[in-house]
C-alpha cells in the first residue's frame, strides 16, 4: 500500500532558496511513498510569496500566514490542514538535502520507529563547519533534554524530524517559534514513542546567507525543556 508522506516547510524571508528548495523536494523518489509539499508562508515580507505563486504542480499545497507566527505556528497550521500517514519537517534554507529522506524515513517505513531525528552530528555525510559555539550551545541544549526525557539523542534542534499520523494525532503543539524542537521531543518521550537518530549531510548557511536562529532562542529552548517535562 502506498504511503503519503507530507513534507511541511515552513517559510519566512526565503525568496532566495524556496523554489530550489522546492524542486529539490519534489525531486526525491523513496519507495511505497507519494510525495506531497505543503508550504507555509509564515508572514513573509520579501518576495517568497511571488516566487510560489510561479510554481504550479498539484502535489504542492501553500498556506499562508498574514503576519510572522514562527516556525512551530506553522507547522501547527500544516499539521492542522493536511492529512498523511507520515509527516517531515524540511526547512525552505537548503541545510538539509532531500536526498537523505530514504535514510530518514526507513526506520518508519520498516516499521520500527514512530519518530526519527535526523542528526546532523552523527554519520558519514558531508557537513559544512561552521560556528563553534552553536554546536556548543546545540549539545548544552540536547544533553539537557536527553536528562530530562531519558532519551540518547544527539541533536535534538535538529530541522530533520519524521514522525508517523498517530504522533501528528496524539501531541498537542503549543509552541509558536523555536520551541518546538524541545516541546516536540519531550512530549514524544512522555508518550513512549519509538524514536531513532539517522545521520543526515547538512550545509548549515552564516547569517549573511540568511540564517535566522540566535543566542535567545537558546534561551527559549531551555525553558520549554523545563517547562513541558515538569508539566
């Protein structure tokens, strides 16, 4: 029986990478899987909505947020407006090559996992080096949160997640911005969830290339660990 997979990506300020993103994505053929896009324009004040307006491919859905909610805001919307057996999170920058999909989703798809991250610290493919204390600040976060949810993850920030209907089903979302990494991992142990890690390649981009994430996100991660693991 064929599966379908929907990949949820949300966009905010990406007219510079959204419609390679896209075409990447819909490049990908996996296995016993259709392949299905729904983007999210999270309040874009750049030309990102122009650029999807151009693409036209009816495995591509586009919803779109009047103002900026942040990124866990969309994909509470995508998750909320789209039905599928398996869901990927897949950012619109090009940090993440849909190539790796086949990796990320066998664990599902040999039905041994509800949840994969895809860790971007582990594994043999290629991984562009670059700030230090991010990946400091990025193992910090992750070793706190693998205290506190007795899971062995390596990267719990990671922007590479699957997961299957029936998590999409039974975790209720709350968190509008970065907080959803954290928020999302923590309610996944509590419901006992099959969770594996996979290796993926990552090309992370500088701040000059449009890298949004910064110092107080952290901040906000640490507080939804502590938050949603002592609720």
């Amino acid at each position: 029986m064929i599966k379908k997979l929907v990949i949820i990506m949300p966009a905010y300020n990406e007219e510079a990478t959204i419609v390679r993103s896209i075409r990447r994505v819909l490049s990908a053929r996996i296995k016993g899987v259709s392949v299905n896009l729904v983007v999210i324009d999270d309040g874009s004040t750049d030309r990102t909505k122009k650029e999807l307006v151009k693409i036209k491919n009816k495995r591509i859905r586009v919803l779109s947020h009047r103002h900026n909610l942040g990124k866990g805001a969309a994909i509470r919307t995508a998750l909320e407006k789209t039905g599928g057996d398996i869901f990927v999170i897949q950012d619109a920058d090009l940090e993440y090559d849909p190539a790796d999909l086949n990796f990320l989703l066998a664990p599902i798809l040999d039905g041994k996992a509800d949840v994969v991250f895809g860790s971007r610290f582990v594994g043999s493919g290629p991984h562009r080096v670059i700030y230090f204390w991010h990946r400091v600040a990025n193992q910090l976060i992750t070793l706190l949160c693998d205290c506190f949810t007795n899971l062995n993850l390596t990267d719990v920030e990671t922007g590479y997640k699957a997961f299957t209907k029936a998590v999409a089903k039974k975790i209720n979302l709350e968190e509008n911005r970065f907080g959803f990494d954290p928020e999302f991992t923590v309610k996944v142990a509590k419901n006992n969830f099959r969770v594996y890690e996979v290796g993926v390649s990552y090309a992370g981009r500088s701040y000059a290339d449009g890298k949004k994430i910064g110092w107080k996100d952290g901040l906000v991660a640490i507080w939804a660990i502590i938050k949603y693991a002592l609720s």
